[in-house]
C-alpha cells in the first residue's frame, strides 16, 4: 500500500535550501522561465517550513544585509505574529489602512 501511495519517495530530509525541483518551479512561477537572470543562474531561493518561516528568513536577511533605511510598512490589521517578527532583527515596523 506504502509503494502505491508514496511512489519512489525515499523519505529522506529536504536538503537546507529544501527540494530541488520545487525551489525551481517556484523559481520559474514567480520570475518567469524566461527570465535573464534565472538563465545566467543570478538568482537564489531557497524553501522555508511556512509563512512565518519565510517571514522571519527574509527579515533576518534584511537586517543583516540591508544597508538603508531599515522600515517595513505592514497592513493593519495584521497577523499577531508579524510585527515581532520584523521587530526583533532590528526592523521599523510601521503600519498602514489596508481596509478604510
């Protein structure tokens, strides 16, 4: 039952940048397949656990790395968990109306 379900899944962990073949799609859905710098491999993805993973990844990224201004507008409202999420690499958390 496990081989008709599962296929050729080997079970093994996701590498740290996560699966291969879906950071590419991934890469191709939000870039497009007929990007430049896809072509000329000038760009980097990587695959995070969830939303707030992703968040948090591109956070500390920003504030370890961002030279400017360091101010990150967020709708309100918002989930609860963003605000600390930008807050704690050092990032200005400002709101903005999404509903009016």
């Amino acid at each position: 039952a496990e081989k008709r379900i599962c296929g050729q899944m080997d079970h093994e962990y996701a590498g740290i940048t996560g699966v291969p073949k879906f950071v590419k799609v991934a890469q191709e859905l939000l870039f497009s397949n007929k990007c430049p710098a896809l072509a000329d491999a000038r760009t980097c993805s990587s695959q995070t656990i969830s939303g707030t993973g992703a968040l948090r990844v591109a956070a500390q990224f920003l504030g370890k790395y961002f030279p400017g201004e360091k101010t990150i507008y967020m709708p309100s409202p918002t989930w609860g968990n963003h605000d600390p999420v930008f807050n704690e690499p050092g990032l200005n958390v400002k709101p903005y109306t999404y509903y009016e």
